[in-house]
C-alpha cells in the first residue's frame, strides 16, 4: 500500500528534490512514538490482547529483561537500533500466529469461539511508519532488511527481481539475491556484492542463450548476436567493453579470490550491475540468438 504524502512533504520534495536521508544508526524519536501507538492500539483490545502478551513473552525470552512490564520502554526509549529492529520482528511474527477469540456476547445463533491471527497487517503499518519517519530499513516476509535508497528499491531491484523470474534463469535470480542482500550489508560486504552482481551478469547472459564460460567470452558472444534490437546500434559493442571491464574490477576487488578490498566505484558498478541482466531478460522475452551467430 503507497503512503500519501502530506502538504510538507510534498513541498520539500517539490523545493529540494528529496524528502531526506535515510536514518540507520538510530530509531528516531517520533518513529518510537508511533510504533508503540500502533502496538499498543491493537494490544489493548480483543485478539489483540493474546497477541501482545505473547510478543512480551517473546521478547523476555529473547532478551533476558525482568519482565513484561519494560516492553513499553524499549520500544519508545531504547537505546538500541538493533534491539528495537528484533522487537519488531518477534511482534510481526507473533502477529501471523492465530489466537482463540470468543465474542462479546455469545448467544445459541450467534457465532461462538474461533483462532484469528493477531495482528497479519502489521508488517505493512510498520514499513509506512517507516517511510513516513525515512528510517532506513523495510520489512519482508516478517524479516527487517536495511535500504540505501527507496527510488534505487522501486526502480531497479522490484523490476529486475521480476524480469527474471522466469524458467531457465533460476540461477540468475538467486545471485541476484544474493547481491542485493550483500550490498544492503555492511562495507565488509561490498566485495561480495560485487561478486554477487557479477555471477548475476553471467548467469543472465548464458540464460539468454549466450556461450562461454566468463565475461569476456559471453560478452562476445553478445557481440556477434542479434540479442539486442536493431533500434539501439552500438550497445552490443558497448555493453561488451562494459563488461569485460566489469570482469576485470570483479577480479582485482571482488572476493572471488579472498581479495577484501572495496573499490571507491563499487556503487556506480553495482548500478550498472543491476541494469544488465535485468535489460537481456526482457529483451529475450521476444528475441532469440540464432545458432549461427552465438
């Protein structure tokens, strides 16, 4: 679900381009704030009773406090992204749990006893707070992942994930994955981004009907085909210096090698990255390579 943007959100955007940077190393006060009106708004009332007390099970389990009765100050005072992050997910997934609920008033033809879950919507209320508030991180499938940019998530990685979700490119996505989820890591793991992003590449192009078995093979093998239209002469022979260079960064700063070095234009190559096999993906929905030209 989009979050409608507000008259001074819409004004920031329209006077400076951006509605801020994105907050990682705290949780910010009013994000805090909103989060336990939220928890607490469904956890004062029907199901929703049995689903916090097993959220504030949970978290003593999790995290040795004294008792239930602290959940409230760790939720708007703590100090701790990490903690608030986990207490986060722990209630998510107690939301998805289902709870015996009985009806107010219970009559002989009304309904009677039944399990609801908890609280199933409240991955999606927590990732609008987290818009609204530019924390940087987003829930999926009940687990927090960091973001560096929405408008990077929205335009290039959403499609890409889709465009190659296809029989035959398996391997594609799951590198693709796999990179995505190394880059939204620390700066250790830049360089396994980078090799992420890399086998990404070649999986998509050997996926697209191209032979050899690195870079520089596969990208003439691009060369000498028809993969891309007509319409864009001169981005064979691009893409193919693009990467042959790419394969040379990957084996100078990727980790293939039990190299750890991060180069200062990892990200402009990540980007890069992203587009590639993303762009073969959806050119070959209609375009084959005949034999004679791979």
């Amino acid at each position: 679900m989009d979050r409608r943007l507000r008259y001074s959100e819409r004004k920031r955007l329209a006077t400076e381009g951006t509605l801020g940077d994105l907050e990682h190393d705290i949780a910010p006060e009013p994000l805090r704030n909103a989060v336990w009106h939220v928890l607490s708004d469904r956890g004062g009332r029907s199901v929703g009773k049995s689903w916090m007390r097993e959220v504030q099970a949970q978290c003593v389990r999790h995290f040795g406090w004294p008792n239930e009765g602290v959940f409230s100050f760790h939720v708007r005072e703590g100090d701790s992204v990490e903690e608030f992050l986990d207490l986060l997910e722990i209630a998510v997934e107690a939301g998805q749990k289902r709870y015996r609920w009985s009806p107010p008033v219970r009559t002989s033809t009304g309904p009677g006893p039944k399990q609801i879950q908890g609280f199933p919507e409240l991955e999606e209320e927590l990732n609008l707070l987290f818009d609204r508030h530019r924390f940087g991180y987003r829930m999926k499938d009940g687990e927090v992942q960091r973001i560096g940019s929405p408008a990077l998530n929205e335009t290039v990685v959403g499609p890409a994930l889709l465009a190659v979700q296809r029989q035959g490119w398996e391997e594609v996505e799951r590198a693709y994955r796999e990179a995505v989820a190394h880059q939204r890591g620390g700066e250790d793991e830049r360089d396994d981004a980078l090799t992420s992003a890399n086998a990404a590449v070649e999986a998509a192009l050997k996926a697209a009907g191209l032979q050899g078995d690195r870079l520089s093979s596969l990208a003439k093998s691009l060369r000498n085909s028809d993969l891309v239209p007509s319409e864009l002469k001169g981005v064979p022979e691009a893409l193919d210096v693009l990467l042959k260079r790419q394969e040379a960064l990957r084996s100078n700063h990727g980790d293939a090698h039990g190299r750890r070095q991060v180069h200062p234009q990892f990200r402009r190559l990540w980007l890069t990255s992203q587009f590639i096999g993303p762009a073969l993906s959806l050119s070959t929905s209609q375009r084959r390579v005949p034999r004679g030209k791979r």
